[in-house]
C-alpha cells in the first residue's frame, strides 16, 4: 500500500509539472549539410529516393509519462534553387556485385513537396528504466520538379503527456541505483534526466545471492567452467567482480519457449536484481559457440533479401521488449515489440574445446599486459566491391581512419592502391597490429583473403582485434566445431589470429558508387567510440555504435538488419590501448646461409653443417632500441644447434646491424626432405616497451646434388640412366639416351658432358649396355622405331647398325647367346620377328624367329637348362610366354600362359624361377619350365618389372600402378608389414640398396613425377623420405655412388633430363637390384646384377679432392680420434694439410709437406692445438696444400 501511495504521488507531481514540454532543436550548418553533410546528418536509404538528410530526435520522457500528443514547430524557411537531390542508390550485399537503380519518377517528376511527413514517431524505448522517445524529423523538404531544396535551421518538438503507472513500475524496475551517474545517453536530449527516482528493489529473485552483486557474468557449460579460473582472478585483480552461471542450471530453473528466452530471463534477473545495488550488472560473456550457449535468430528483409535467422546476440542484452509480441516465433519482426536500446554489454567466447577457451584467454592476456610495439601499429584494409560503378573499399576506410589517434602508425592496404593481397595481410597478421579495420568481400570461412585454413597456419605472436563489414564471417550458427566453423570464431580461438573481432554474422551491406552503405554507419560509429569518445571497451563500444543509430535502426530495414547481426567475438570487458611511451620495431632485414663446409651448393641437406648470419633493421619510424638479442631455436628434432644466441647491443632508429657472430647448427643425415624451418625469436628493448617477435627462415631443402637437376626443353628422354665407371678416364659418368638416338655422358658435375650424336631417328627403349667387341671396355645397344639396331662402342664409334627391320619397340637386350665371351643382341618388331645379332651384326644361324604375336612389355634371357648358353624368355601380347633356345628353337616342353596381356617384364631368379605380372592384377611366380608355382591378386596393375634379391632365399618386390608396394618371399608369402602404398602412381618397378650401411637394403620407388618414395624392409618409410622432385615423366633410375663420398645417389630420367638425389647416410654394399631390369645388359636375369658395390668399382675423382669432415659439427670427447678428413690426390706429390681458425691464424698442422701416393688418404683431428690445448668452440677451416694448387673447408668444433 505504501508503495502504491508513493508512485501515485510521484506521477502526480510529475504530470503537474510537466502537462506539456518543448523541445528545440537546431541543425548545425543547416545550409552546408547538403553538400558537406557537416551536421553528419542521416539521410534517407530507400531505393530511388531522394538521398534527403533527417535529424533523428531522441528526448528523454519524464518518469511514469507517456506521450499523448506531438507537435512540431519548424523555424523560417530558406530556400536553394537549381539544387539537384541525388536519389539513393541500393543497400546490396557486400558478397555481391548488384548494382544499378533509378529514381522514383512518382517522386521525381512530382511537384510536391518531399517528403509530405515531415516528423515520424518511431516509439518509445528504454535504456537502464529511463524512456526514450524517437522521432526522425525532416528539417529539408524537397520539390523535384521545380528543384527546389527548403530547411529551417531551428525546430521545435511539442509534447502532452498523460501518466501511466504500469509505465512508472517498469522504469523503477530497470533504473539503476546511480544512473545519472552511469548512463550517458548519446544525441539524447536528457532534461527530464531528474524525474527519475530508483524506489524499487527486487523481490522473489532466483540469483543465489543478491547481496553480493555481480559486474560482469559469465554463462557457459559446467564441463568448461574450470577452464574460467584464471579469467576471473583476472577480472576480479581488474576490479570487475565477476561470476559465472552453467548453461544446465539455467535451462532447468528459468521458464521460457527455447533455451535462448531461459537464459534471456536469467540475465534480465540478474540486471534487475542488481539494479537495486551499487554493482549493477554491466556486461555479460557468453562462453561458448552456440553448440554451448544458445543464440537467438531473428528475422531481416532488405528488398526481395530474406532471413529469418539472423544470430544476434543483443537478444541477451536488450532486455526490455518482447521481441517475438505477434506469438508466431518468428523473432524481430517490426510489430515484435523489439526494444533497441542495450541495457547490458554483450560478447561471445565461440570455444566448445578445452584447447579453444586457452587460445582465447591466453591471446587477451597478452594483449592486456604487454606493452609491445604493435600497440602503436594500426591497419585499414579495403577490397575491391564492385567494378559498375566502380567501388573501393578503400574509399570506405578513409572515412574510418581519421578517428584512429596520431599515435597509431596506421598501414593501409587497399586494392584501390595496388597492395592488398591475401599474401599482404598474411603479412599485416606477422607484422603484428592492435587495431584493424576492413571492408571488402567475405563469407562463413574466408574474411580480407584468410580462410579457416590458412588461420590455422598464422604464426603471429602480437595480438589485436579488426572490425570488418565483410558478409557472413561471423555465422557461428552455420557449421559444426572443427572445420565447419565460422571464419570469424577461428580467428578468436586459434593460437594465433585475433584477441577480439566485430563483424557480422549475415550479410554486411554497401551502397554502390558511393559510401552510403548501412554497415559502414556502424563502423564509424564504433570507431567514434573507441577513440574519440573514448569507450575503450568493445563491448560498450558496440553497445555506442548500435545506439547512435537507433533511430536509423528503428526506421530502416537494412539498419535494423545491420544493428541485429553486429557480434563481438571477444570478451566485452577487453579494453584498445594507445600507445604508451617509446616503441622500437626490429624487422629481420636479412639472413645469409652459408654450406661451405658441406657440398657448397647453398642448399642446405641433410647430413650437411652451416652457420648462419643475420641483420637486423630498425624502422626509421620508431624509437631507439637499447639492447637487442636473437635467439636461434627449431622444432624438427633433426637439426642440431650449436651456438643460439647473439646479441647485437643497441640499434638506432632507422639503422640497420648485421650480427658479427654466426649460428651453427647441422641436420642429421637421416632427416626427412622438407623444408628445413629455424625460428629466429628477435628481443629487443626500448623505454617503457619491448619488441618480441619471431622470424621464420625456411631454406630450401633437396638431396639434388649442386647443378642437378640437368634438363634441355629441347630434348625428350625415354630410357633410364646407368652409371658406370670409366676405366679409361678413372671417374663415374652416367649416360643416357634421348628419344632421337643421342647417348648423353655427364660426369658428376651435371655441367660436364659429351654427347655421341646419332643421325635423325626415334627411339622409346632404354639404353644396354654390355662387352659385344673384343676389348674391355663397356659398349652400347639399342633400337629404334624406324627399324634400327645400333650398337657403338665406348667412343661412340658404330660397332654395326642393321637397318631395314620392322619397328623395334622393345628394349635391346645383351646375353651371351652364342656361347662365346661376347654378348649379342636380342630384339623384336611389331612383327612378332625375334632377332639375335653377334658383334659382327650378323644374325645368328636359326634367327630371326617369327613368335606369331607382338612380344610386350620386355624380353628376358638366363641359361635356364646351365648348357652355357642363354634362352630368351619372350612374352607375347596374347598373354603366351615363350622360351627360345640358343639356336632358334622355340622351347615346346616350356608353356605358359594366362588370360590378359602382360604388364611387368619377366625376371628371373638364381633358382631360375620367373615372375610376371599381367593386366588382370595377378603376380605369377613360374618355375623355368613354365609350371606355375604360386600367384598373387594384387590390388592394381603392376608396374613394368619387378625386383629380386636374396638374402638366403629369394624375395620378390612389386610396386603398382594404384600406388602399392608389395614384397614376396619366393614361396609366394606376403611379408609381414605389406602392402603399403603411397598416393602417386609408381609406373616403374622398385630398386633395391642398403642405403645406411644397416646390413638390408631399402625400397627404392619413383613415382611419374620422379617423386622418391623410400621404405624399410618392416614397410616404413625412412625420415628422408619422400623426396619430391615434380619432374614430368619418370623413365626409370639407377643407384651409384657418384662423387665418391661414401654415400648413394639415385640417379632419375625424367621427359626432359636427369636428376641426382644424394642420400647423405653412409651406404652400405648391398645393391641387389639397382637399375632397369637389373642390370646393365637390361636382361632381367639376377645372376647378372652387380648385387654388392665393390671398392675397385667406386669412381675415384681424377683431380684434388678433401671431402668434408665427419662428424661435423663434432664435439670433444664425442669420438676416440675426434673428426675423421678424407682427401684423395689425383697423382704422388708432397703435401700439406693445416687447419686454421676464422682470423687466418693456423692452429693445427696435420701433414706437414710429406709425399703422399696418388689416391685415397684419410687424417684425424682432437680439436687439439700445435701446443696441445683444446681450441675454442666454433668455425675452422682446413686447407689441403699442393705445390701447384689448394682447397679448403669449414668445420665446427665444440668445446
């Protein structure tokens, strides 16, 4: 009863006083509004129309009234002749390129004044218990026809109350304790600020305890509140007493349709029950995406544009209003009863992990912290929008950028001006950047050019916020967690990424040819917020924007639009600093690595020891830096640092330092081929603030030795290479043959070789070789499409060439078929004639033998009956295969055959087994008079041949064209860990070598892209593996030790030239199967594969040689001896081999002018000086000395 008398009493002084008020208004620059827009007028949006301004008229309404009567008054009118308004152009969205729009003839062509409503009532709405009256006046009025544009500078608002006392009971219910003191109400006229008298304390509330009153609330699920701990320590040290609420409680207390109305009461409960207090309720975090917290979707149209779905979180902050009044639940629609006026700050923590809510608050605390000079560092990045009419993004942030202070260094990247990219702002994120702004396309998973993807692989470790205007990127209601999420929550709960983000979560709209668009409206404002009415909060900033524009938001369906999808993606209490003292900024202005005391190529590989130096440059825009430090560090486990840190002392403004020490480190020899990243973490210290930032330095990684590979456009390959060493020249060439006869010899160094030319012709086989005339030396075979066999010799001189044969497809094979000490050749047209040539070029008695079908893929010869004489194994493209004897017999007791052609090559075993793949995927192991012995289904065709070695028994490895890898025993079991697979093609068979001297060989395959792919025999892969090359057109390889170094190398033909790959693992001499079909005669037989590498067989360089030491780096006491240094001498000379430190200074000689013989010669080093003391960690140089010439290294010593 008492209560009722005092409210009575109340609205009857109230209504007493204020029966009528008046309210007057001017227009600041009335006469230049319509060019300049001085007064920043709104102005009307509708399609077509007059582009006309309005003043939107918000007055604070006495206490307990509501409005009976409005009247306005204008001041004398002034008038503009010949004054032309521009109609409006069309709201579009910002993901579309719609544009074009006319004016209105009904309007324009009218010779009435526009518009004829000159004062629009929206309605009353509520702000903290305090009514606020909207009205949009129209000051301009405008005649089309006569072009006469008329205003009035000065207007008055005339108001009659009438007293409502349900009116009065929900003010008392919303005032806050002190609001005159806490609400500002922005463009509100506040005369009537005094009628209003806090008397209501809340009754029946459900809060657990209303005594101690929460500033800030924090809604999440039960399971992820722990994670909040620290949070809200955080908070509370902050001086904002901070709660938390589960989600669970809240559905099961609070009534509601949905879970989003449940928890909407549960926070206007709070507000109201600590409305009453001292600490009333201020801002609320929803935490979690909306799997976790809930959200509403409310309903937009802007034209023919519809969504009923809008996610808009200021449903939990706006807490007057029903917001769904029509009962049809489809909510905020204009007869919603829908209040714009937020009560309480509102943002969103979108985790649903526990790995997400780390990454959010780690990044916040950061940002809060630290005074860091991307506190100074500002970015506006503006898109292209539209090409008709022409409309740049740019346009739009130079309307946004003079609100940032002159303390911000502010970076644009516009497409307008040539330096936006997606690269560009990958950059900006790297750089390091407190505040952001953009404008320009977007959608659910990509925002100013970052996808989801390449969010994830940001590596900034400086964290600001960005507001964009860009479409959809905040859309957290459109996809599960994971990779389905909305671009917008990745950037705020990544490692990296963003602190905080402000955008949409529908479409952000423009206008256009112009800057009119409805977002950009709530950009500036927010902007405004930040810094020039210095709301520093994003919360509250967001809270300004949205009621700066309320009445535009009331009154337009594309601001309505814009006001409900506006999301902050962060924690509203997080605050934008200015920069605070002095700022120095270190960029890495350049690296250099240096190999030298490996191959010298400057590509680092592994197995190989560098040091590297770096320079540092410090912006001519910044301060002084007084100290800087750069430490070295890398998280693959396979490189090995040795000295980490230098520290470089001050560095001026705009100076620029390089170190005067160098890192070192060395990769392991068995690491893996990728890009070998370092991460160089800069220091640097300036009055009041601090520089941390890290550089990646990724260098290229290959095993490619230096001017590999060899490539000629002009030249196609088909044959795959051999290696071979050259016993008259005393070194190891590799040759090949080009597809027009042409036999190319390369040395090691790709830039060496010679080329036997061979007159105009086409061949598609690979290259034999073999003894087929009387001296030692290596001769060569092969045919070609128009007919031809060829053999020359080691000189390229012709041994015989017999022409006239039907086109030879398959590839020339050399066995000893005569039974003599040379070989002869083996070939066969597409006429099914099998032909044997002796060195003469004379066809052997019996020869040729018509087979009666075209033999494909490969012949093959072994003596299988031990008679001294090979028989050729021939299959047929019918799926036979034949075996003809020495004398041209076809070999009737040997039969064979299946049901599909065949597509690996026969190779036969020491047991003189066959293997043999066809087109129906079946491997077929024979014995060698044809009877089948076992098959296999593989799971695609094999490749072109398969591989053998023994190691007590037999074992047989297929690789396939679906990308398999199979290995057999010779019974025909699959051993354990097989098949494995790769996801390439692998056309060719495998090769066999123990490339790590760990007594097995390893699986060698390549792909058609010449891809390396390299497995264990228990089926993995080794670390260095795979080795991507990206050649077109593998056509086979060959193992060999190239450059004498005590390792392997894989020698690839690709379409166009030849690869080296240098495993750096020490090799072992296992190499059972390492070229084409086994061997260098191409005839598929393993007992005549060179199966272990020989001593006398390795190419001994011809020239003065110091390989590099081993280990290196190496560190004292790691081994007996210390460092082991090989050095070759092309001839018997006196020598001397020295070691030296980085100044010149020698510290050690280890051979002192004494006469060594031509060859190989191996020294140790302790890392002992000439007086016996350990040297110092660090870089030295050894230098081997002749009388005529010289050559020196770098190692790495540590102490």
């Amino acid at each position: 009863m008492k209560k009722l008398l005092i409210t009575a009493v109340l609205l009857f002084l109230i209504s007493f006083v204020f029966a009528e008020q008046r309210f007057t208004f001017e227009v600041e620059n009335a006469d230049k509004v319509l060019r300049q827009n001085a007064a920043r007028l709104p102005k009307l949006m509708n399609p077509g129309e007059p582009l006309l301004p309005y003043y939107p008229v918000k007055i604070l309404l006495p206490m307990g009234m509501e409005i009976k009567k409005f009247n306005l008054e204008f001041s004398k009118t002034k008038n503009m002749i010949n004054s032309y308004l521009e109609p409006a152009g069309l709201q579009v969205p910002i993901s579309s390129g719609k544009s074009g729009y006319a004016p209105k003839s009904k309007i324009y062509e009218s010779d009435k004044e526009f518009p004829q409503e000159k004062i629009i009532y929206i309605g009353t709405q509520f702000k903290n218990g305090l009514a606020i009256a909207l009205f949009n006046v129209f000051p301009y009025v405008y005649n089309p026809a006569k072009n006469i544009i008329s205003w009035s500078d000065r207007f008055s608002v005339v108001l009659e109350y009438e007293e409502n006392a349900d009116l009065f009971e929900k003010e008392n219910i919303g005032l806050l304790k002190d609001f005159s003191r806490k609400i500002k109400l922005p463009g509100a006229d506040k005369t009537n600020l005094e009628t209003y008298e806090k008397t209501f304390s809340r009754q029946n509330s459900r809060i657990p305890d209303e005594n101690d009153p929460y500033k800030f609330i924090i809604v999440t699920g039960e399971d992820f509140a722990p994670l909040f701990d620290d949070f809200i320590e955080r908070k509370e040290a902050e001086g904002i007493h901070t709660g938390i609420t589960f989600t669970e409680e809240i559905f099961a207390e609070y009534d509601g349709n949905d879970d989003a109305e449940k928890l909407r009461n549960y926070i206007i409960d709070a507000y109201q029950t600590y409305a009453s207090t001292s600490e009333p309720l201020e801002y609320v975090l929803l935490g979690g995406d909306d799997e976790v917290v809930p959200y509403r979707g409310c309903y937009g149209y802007v034209g023919d544009t519809v969504d009923s779905n809008i996610p808009t979180d200021y449903y939990f902050s706006n807490l007057d209003g029903n917001w769904n009044a029509n009962g049809n639940d489809i909510y905020g629609e204009e007869d919603d009863d829908v209040d714009f006026y937020p009560e309480i700050a509102v943002g969103r923590l979108p985790g649903d992990s526990e790995i997400d809510f780390e990454n959010f608050f780690a990044k916040n605390l950061y940002y809060a912290e630290s005074n860091t000079y991307s506190n100074k560092i500002a970015y506006m990045l503006g898109e292209n929008l539209n090409n008709n009419p022409v409309t740049w993004g740019g346009d739009y942030k130079d309307e946004v950028k003079p609100y940032v202070p002159n303390d911000f260094i502010v970076k644009e990247r516009y497409m307008r001006d040539n330096n936006y990219s997606a690269q560009k702002v990958a950059e900006a994120f790297d750089d390091g950047f407190a505040v952001g702004n953009h404008m320009g396309h977007a959608n659910t998973h990509f925002v100013f050019g970052l996808t989801n993807g390449t969010v994830n692989a940001l590596k900034n470790s400086e964290f600001g916020f960005i507001y964009s205007q860009g479409c959809y990127p905040g859309a957290f209601d459109e996809g599960e967690s994971g990779p389905g999420e909305s671009v917008a929550e990745r950037l705020v709960i990544s490692e990296h990424g963003l602190y905080a983000f402000t955008g949409n979560t529908r479409y952000g709209w423009y206008s256009p040819g112009n800057t009119n668009g409805a977002s950009q409206f709530y950009d500036i404002e927010y902007f405004k917020a930040l810094f020039e009415e210095n709301i520093r909060e994003h919360g509250k900033a967001l809270v300004y924007s949205k009621e700066q524009l309320i009445n535009e938001a009331a009154f337009s369906s594309v601001m309505r639009w814009v006001y409900y999808e506006l999301t902050l993606f962060g924690d509203p209490t997080s605050s934008v600093k200015t920069p605070s003292g002095q700022y120095c900024k270190l960029d890495l202005a350049d690296y250099e690595f240096d190999d030298s005391s490996g191959d010298n190529d400057g590509v680092i590989n592994p197995g190989e020891s560098g040091i590297l130096t770096v320079s540092l440059r410090n912006g001519e825009e910044w301060d002084d830096c007084s100290s800087a430090q750069v430490v070295l560090t890398s998280e693959n486990t396979n490189i090995n640092i040795f000295n980490n840190v230098i520290n470089f002392g001050a560095i001026n403004s705009g100076q620029t330092v390089e170190s005067s020490e160098s890192f070192s480190f060395e990769i392991d020899a068995d690491a893996e081929i990728e890009p070998f990243v370092f991460k160089l973490s800069v220091h640097g210290e300036a009055d009041g603030s601090v520089f941390n930032r890290d550089y990646e330095v990724s260098f290229i990684t290959s095993l490619n030795q230096n001017t590999w590979p060899w490539s000629d456009n002009q030249k196609v390959f088909r044959s795959s290479p051999l290696a071979l060493y050259n016993i008259e020249e005393d070194y190891r060439e590799i040759l090949d043959l080009s597809q027009d006869g042409d036999i190319y010899k390369f040395r090691n160094n790709s830039s060496f070789f010679s080329v036997m030319e061979e007159d105009e012709t086409i061949t598609k086989t690979h290259l034999a070789m073999g003894h087929i005339n009387d001296d030692d030396l290596m001769d060569y075979a092969y045919n070609t499409m128009d007919g031809k066999i060829i053999a020359k010799d080691n000189s390229g001189e012709i041994i015989f060439a017999k022409s006239g044969l039907a086109e030879q497809r398959v590839t020339a094979v050399l066995a000893n078929i005569g039974g003599d000490d040379k070989q002869e050749i083996i070939s066969s047209g597409i006429d099914g004639d099998l032909h044997v040539f002796d060195s003469s070029g004379e066809e052997l008695p019996g020869f040729p033998v018509n087979l009666g079908n075209l033999v494909f893929p490969e012949l093959a010869a072994a003596d299988f009956d031990n008679d001294g004489y090979f028989e050729i194994l021939a299959p047929l493209f019918n799926g036979e295969l034949k075996m003809i004897d020495n004398d041209g017999t076809i070999v009737s007791s040997f039969d064979f055959s299946t049901e599909s052609y065949y597509v690996s090559a026969p190779v036969i075993d020491g047991n003189k087994n066959i293997y043999i793949a066809d087109n129906n995927n079946k491997l077929f192991q024979t014995d060698k008079d044809g009877n089948k012995n076992w098959e296999y289904q593989l799971s695609s065709p094999s490749s072109n041949e398969i591989a053998l070695e023994q190691d007590g028994d037999y074992y047989a490895y297929v690789t396939t064209r679906g990308g398999e890898i199979y290995y057999f025993k010779d019974d025909g079991e699959l051993q354990l860990g097989y098949p494995v697979s790769v996801s390439e093609n692998l056309p060719f068979g495998p090769l066999l070598a123990d490339l790590d001297d760990n007594g097995e060989t390893e699986i060698i395959t390549l792909t058609n892209f010449s891809n390396i792919y390299i497995f264990t025999k228990n089926g993995n892969q080794t670390g260095y593996s795979p080795v991507m090359q990206n050649l077109s057109g593998y056509c086979g390889a060959t193992v060999a030790d190239m450059d004498w170094d005590g390792d392997y190398e894989i020698i690839s033909a690709h379409y166009h030239g030849i690869a080296v790959t240098d495993i750096k693992t020490d090799k072992g001499n296992l190499i059972p199967w390492i070229m084409y079909r086994g061997n260098y005669m191409r005839n598929g037989f393993y007992g005549d594969n060179p199966v272990a590498d020989k001593d006398e067989d390795i190419a001994l360089p011809n020239v003065l040689t110091l390989s590099q030491n081993y280990p290196n780096p190496f560190a004292d006491g790691e081994t007996r001896n210390g460092t082991t240094i090989n050095f070759f001498l092309p001839k018997d000379e006196n020598i001397s081999l020295s070691v030296y430190n980085t100044k010149g200074q020698k510290v050690k000689t280890l051979i002192g002018n004494e006469k060594f013989a031509k060859g190989k010669h191996t020294v140790t080093w302790n890392g002992s000086n000439s007086s016996g003391k350990k040297v110092g960690s660090g870089v030295y140089f050894y230098k081997l000395q002749t009388k005529s010439e010289s050559v020196n290294r770098k190692m790495i010593f540590i102490k």
